[in-house]
C-alpha cells in the first residue's frame, strides 16, 4: 500500500454546516453512547461530502466530537483510499485501471483525462475536474469503467469519456450506468440465449409413466 498524506496547504479551520451536522447526529445516534467512534468512518465521508476532501482541522474536529485520540482519526483517513487528503476539482473522476478495464481502453481513458484534465490528484486550472487511478472498481464485465462523483459510467470509450465531461463543463446533468445502450450487465445487442419460447413454455414436455405406482383400485 503506498504512503498516503495529508495536503502541505491546510485550511485555518473546519466546522460542519447545519445540514452535516444534523447526519453527524443521526449516525451517532445508530451506536451506544460508550461506542460512538464505530461512527468515524461514516462522518469522515460527510466531511468529505461537504468539503470536496478531508483537511487535518476536519480530522481534529471529528477526533473531539468522537473523544478519540486524533492519531486515531488520522490513521482512518490515511488507510481508505475513499478518502481524498488533497482538494479534488467540482467533479471527481475515477478511472479504473486494474487488467479488464486496461485490456479494454483504461489507457486511452488516462490519456483523456491528463489531456483535458492534467496530472492526476491536480484539480484543473478551472477547477471543474480532477481525477485518480483506482484499483477495481468492481464492475469488470462493463469495462472499461470510470466513476464520476461516486456514479458508475461503463463502456466507456474515450469519446463518450469526453462527451460525459462536456456535459460537466456546461453544468448539465449526466445519467450514470452504460454508455453503450445495455441493460446492466445484459450482453450488448440484447439477450442471445433462450429466446425460443419452447425452452420453458412446456410444450416439448411429455408424458411420463413413474415406475412402481401403486395399482388402482
């Protein structure tokens, strides 16, 4: 696992708004009072909701409002990759990288997105996009796949990579799951296998005869 640290430039300081605040509360609420830092995972991901990353003042605020040591909030947001220790831009773009997604177009994908973007975990110069190599984003079957604010895009070619962040660019909304039109993970054109109705509409079954029935009376 590589060494993940927290961003050189840090804020002054970190405060939940109102409305993160009342989910902090929910969350905590979910365990006993004496386990309360189960919740750390969860508000750290609200921190990052809010803010775009988790900042060290984030950190220490988390650490006093769960009364744990701050090491132990560090050591939480260092090890999960989910979470981002440097600023990331208005729209996160996650591109997997791991041997499906690779043998299907990963590698034009990345060269996209430094293309448009720049190097990766560097906001663009707009601040509109930033973007990461991950490991297996877990739907191997629709590679190539890249998430975009925690939503899936799969089948992904690099035009309809640049397509999907034009939209972004120009403040629209973009409809996660297949680029390429299928259903899930349906194979592309549609199903091609048991598409007689014969196969189940049990008109090719016949009459069977059990052996050793009991004679009638």
């Amino acid at each position: 696992m590589s060494v993940r640290r927290l961003a050189h430039e840090q804020p002054a300081s970190f405060a939940f708004a109102p409305a993160t605040m009342e989910q902090v509360r929910w969350w905590i609420a979910k365990y006993p009072s004496d386990r309360k830092q189960s919740a750390v995972i969860p508000i750290l991901w609200l921190v990052q909701k809010q803010e775009g990353w988790v900042s060290e003042p984030a950190i220490r605020v988390v650490a006093e409002l769960l009364v744990m040591p701050t090491i132990r909030v560090l050591e939480v947001a260092t090890f999960y990759t989910m979470f981002h220790l440097h600023p990331v831009g208005k729209h996160h773009i996650q591109v997997c990288g791991t041997t499906p997604c690779m043998l299907r177009g990963a590698e034009e994908l990345k060269a996209v997105c430094k293309r448009r973007i720049g190097e990766a975990h560097q906001p663009s110069a707009d601040g509109n996009f930033s973007w990461e190599e991950m490991e297996c984003l877990g739907a191997c079957v629709n590679a190539p796949v890249v998430a975009i604010d925690d939503y899936y895009h799969e089948d992904l070619t690099p035009d309809a990579l640049e397509a999907l962040m034009d939209r972004l660019a120009r403040g629209e909304t973009i409809t996660p799951g297949s680029t390429s039109g299928r259903t899930t993970s349906a194979p592309e054109g549609g199903p091609k296998v048991l598409t007689d109705p014969t196969l189940y509409d049990g008109s090719l079954a016949k009459k069977l005869l059990l052996p050793n029935l009991p004679e009638k009376a």
